[in-house]
C-alpha cells in the first residue's frame, strides 16, 4: 500500500510520537540548484515528523514529481507553457550568459535582462494562475489547514498563496540583483558605504570610485526592479487578491528569511532578528566513493585529483571552450574528474576522465583533493568551505561572479573569466591554489569557521521553521520598517520639519535684526537732525 514511501512514513511516525509535534508544510519551491538545497531541508522536516506537500508546475527542471519514492507529496499545477518552452528558455539563458553577453554593450545586456525577467516573471504568473483557478485545489489546500508555507522570493506566488491560504510563510534565499528584495522588501539595513551590492563583484573593502559604484549601481537597480518588475507585480497581486496592495507588502509578512549564506562567506554588515544565516547545510561529510571512481582517484598517487563541475544546468559547451579547458587539464600531473555531458574535447588529456555525474562532496571531501574547478554556484561553493578545498572560478550569470569575487577576497579561490582565458591561464590558476599553501590554508579556515557554530545550519533552519509553526509566526522579530513610509525610514519628513523650524527661527532672527538696525538708524538720524 505504501510503497517505497514506507520507510519514510515510519521514521515520520517515530519522531512525531518523540517530538509531540507534527505540522503540515506546503512548498512554493523555486527550481534549479534553489530545489537541490530546499529538498535537503524538506526530507529534514519530513525525517522530524512532519507532512510536506510541494505545489510544482508540471514543467519544471529539477523536481521530479513522479519519483515514487519522494517522501514528499506533490500536487501537480498543470502549467499552460510547455516543457520544450521552458528548456528553450533555459537554453537561450545560459547561451547568452555563456556566449553573447561578453560582447555587448551595458545597454544590449540590460535590455536582454529586462526581456529574459518579463519571460521569467509570466512563467511564474502563469503557474500562479493555474493554481488560482483550480477552485477544487485551493479547498483542498484551505482544508488540509497547512501551518507554514516555504517561499524563494525568486519566484512570485509563494507569499501570495500564503496570503490566500492566511498561514505564515518563510523565505529560503540567497541574494537579489543589488540586494533590492531584502532591502526594499524585508527592511535590511544595507548602507552602501560598505554593504556592496550583489553581482557588483565588490568587497566591503571600497575605495571612493567603488563606494560610487556601488551607490549608483544600487539606484540604478532599484529604479529597474520598480520599473520592469514591481509595478507590474503590484497591480496581480491587487487584482488577485481583490483590494489594492503591493509587492513589498506582501513579500515583507515573511517571518523568517533563511539566508543560504553564514559569516565564512558574507562580509561583516548589519542583519535583523528575522534573518537567520543557514549557509551550507546540505553539507554533511563524505562517504565511501564508488568503486570506479575511488580507483581513479587512487591512481592519481602523490599528485591528488581535481574535481571540476559547472554546476546542475550547464551540460555542455561550445567546441572552442570545452577544448581550451581539456588543454589546460592535460597540462597538470593531477587526476581530473570532470562532470560534463557535452561533446567529448580533442585536447582531452589521459589524465582526465568525464563523468555524467560524480558524486561532488564525497569528492571534495577526500584527502586526495587538491582543487575545485566550479561555477561558483552556492551549493558547490559551499561544500568546498565545508572540506577545506581551494577553488578556481569559472563564474558565468547570476550570483556567481558575486560568490566567488567572496572568496578570493578571502584568499581562498582564484578567478578567471570564462569567455576571454587562454588555457595557459586556467592552468596557472589550478597551479596557483594547488602549490601556493596559503590558499589551502584560508580554505581550512573558512571550513574551520563552517563548522564551528553552536547549532548546524540545517538543525537551526529546521528550528525557525518550526518556531513559526509553534507560535504561528514572529511577529516580534519583525522591524516596524515594514510600517513606514520611504519618506519616513529615511527620516525625511522629521529632517524637513528640522529645517523649516530653523529656517523660520533664522528668518524671525533675521527680521528681528533687521527691524532694530532700521529702528537704530531712525533714532541715530533723531539725534542728528
């Protein structure tokens, strides 16, 4: 009757009877490399006792909703745009950022954004729909009497079906354009003197042309995000929802916002009591590698291997790149484990072996692991600090120039660009973290740090999202920025009260004078006459 799901369904059981406490949980997930870490956090909360239900469009990239043995349940929204539509998307995506973008102008690449976020965002609206006119399923949702929602504010929808099912909702998240989302939306106090904008690739270490960079990039982003995403988002919500509201007011009723980042890897700045740090807990340590792999990895002898990867989404590349990267590999005496799916590399060397999958932290977390080729995806990125293991960045789109420009202020990764090295240049980058120590050594540092916390990532994730559930939501932890105006965050309204009373003591001041030098020049000239 149960099937695979039984296992599950008895560990579930045990740790409700222990616990006392079983709540009901319903995702709005967003896909890609956020699902891979979510889903980490869901089968905690499943393992802990509780029911979990993923609302997931019937095209998607990731989430495998007819995996029988998921211990989720997954109510299917069946989407009206297709599965080849949205693997077109992804394709033109990752095609630009990869190929095209290093060729344009500013301008060319933020119309491309602006179109790509437009395509993006009716997705979202789209499944939104789907959900909304599904009267049988929202009663079925209302019914089930769900006591938390898990959102990425990434994707539009979450808070609002939040709002239509009246329960609290927490954010998983790991950073927005310019950090805009948490800054407008949840109240963050971001100072741009020393809080550098995400995507900028600056440190919290700027000079005076930076702090101007930074400060006009964060105009510039917030007029954007107004502009091409809020307003329009502003009038669905409204017209959903059947009375006016916004965005920002929706978004900032998160009770909690789960960073997927911790100190080891943000610059020190100030946070709110409703942002907890759970940066790497899809981390765990690493197990036996398969028997294949552990044999390849053994022969690589004093020499150690190179995990390289370019993350969940990108599976191939061109002919030229992908050759400039085999070159540079043949050139090191170390063993490569390369996970790409792409069309094999003439230049591959013999000391490099491509897989359609390599089990990624079981690697890093080998003693015979010299380097990490990646991305500079969080996942992977993170479970890089968790091992200790110093990093080459090949960033491409997203918060990847971003992540890595983190660590290599921290000395802990080199970076090189995708579109324009040279296989002499990825060669001494991998040469670079391999045989110069300090990297390793600020890697084990990060790692040291990682580690060292009063409670894991994920046990402290799992604690809040309960926590909301227990109390049914926090309210407390929320600042009273959320009922200000902009005008009256900024204490603009108080300054200008300031100023009008000085100008008006300074004008009666002024007239006063004026008043008793006309009165002293009439008495002078009495005297005189």
């Amino acid at each position: 009757m149960f099937g695979t799901k039984f296992p599950w369904l008895l560990w579930a059981y045990t740790c409700c009877c222990s616990t006392v406490f079983c709540g009901r949980v319903v995702v709005w997930p967003t896909d890609a490399s956020h699902w891979i870490n979510v889903k980490v956090l869901l089968q905690e909360l499943v393992l802990r006792g509780h029911e979990v239900t993923v609302l997931v469009p019937s095209s998607n990239l990731l989430i495998d909703y007819q995996d029988t043995s998921s211990p989720f349940t997954f109510e299917v929204l069946q989407v009206p745009f297709s599965q080849e539509t949205l693997d077109a998307f992804m394709d033109d995506f990752l095609n630009f950022w990869m190929n095209e973008a290093f060729n344009r102008f500013p301008w060319e690449i933020m119309w491309t954004i602006k179109e790509q976020l437009e395509v993006f965002t009716n997705m979202s609206k789209q499944t939104c729909d789907t959900l909304l006119t599904n009267t049988h399923l929202i009663a079925k949702l209302q019914q089930a009497k769900f006591d938390v929602l898990i959102a990425d504010p990434l994707s539009i929808g979450g808070e609002l079906v939040a709002e239509i099912l009246e329960i609290p909702f927490v954010y998983s998240f790991r950073f927005s354009d310019g950090n805009v989302v948490e800054r407008l939306c949840g109240g963050l106090p971001s100072p741009p003197s020393y809080v550098p904008a995400s995507t900028t690739g600056l440190t919290h270490q700027m000079s005076f042309t930076e702090r101007l960079q930074n400060f006009l990039f964060y105009i510039f982003t917030d007029l954007f995000f107004i502009k091409f995403w809020r307003d329009e988002v502003d009038g669905y919500y409204s017209n959903v929802l059947g009375r006016p509201t916004t965005l920002c007011e929706t978004m900032g009723k998160a009770e909690i916002w789960l960073i997927r980042t911790y100190w080891d890897f943000e610059f020190p700045r100030p946070f709110l009591p409703n942002f907890e740090f759970v940066g790497g807990l899809h981390c765990q340590p690493a197990k036996p590698l398969p028997k294949e792999i552990e044999e390849f990895v053994q022969s690589s002898g004093e020499h150690g291997v190179i995990v390289f990867t370019l993350g969940s989404m990108v599976h191939s590349l061109s002919d030229e790149r992908s050759n400039v990267i085999a070159k540079a590999l043949s050139q090191l005496p170390q063993k490569v484990l390369w996970r790409y799916k792409g069309k094999k590399p003439e230049t591959l060397g013999s000391n490099t072996r491509i897989f359609d999958w390599i089990p990624q932290n079981d690697l890093l977390g080998h003693p015979l692991t010299k380097a990490f080729i990646t991305h500079g995806g969080t996942n992977g990125l993170y479970e890089a600090i968790y091992h200790g293991i110093p990093m080459v960045g090949i960033p491409m789109f997203a918060d990847q120039h971003d992540n890595l420009a983190h660590m290599v202020a921290k000395g802990a990764a080199v970076q090189v660009d995708f579109n324009t090295m040279t296989s002499e240049d990825l060669a001494d980058a991998l040469k670079t973290v391999i045989y110069n120590s300090t990297y390793k050594e600020n890697a084990l540092k990060l790692s040291k740090i990682q580690h060292d916390q009063p409670v894991k990532p994920l046990d402290r994730a799992v604690f809040w999202i309960e926590f909301v559930m227990r109390h049914k939501g926090a309210k407390h932890l929320r600042p009273a920025a959320h009922h200000l105006t902009w005008y009256q965050y900024h204490s603009l309204d108080v300054l200008a009260f300031l100023f009008t009373c000085t100008a008006t003591i300074v004008f009666i001041l002024f007239k006063c004078c004026l008043c008793c030098c006309r009165r002293c020049g009439r008495i002078a000239k009495r005297k005189k006459d």
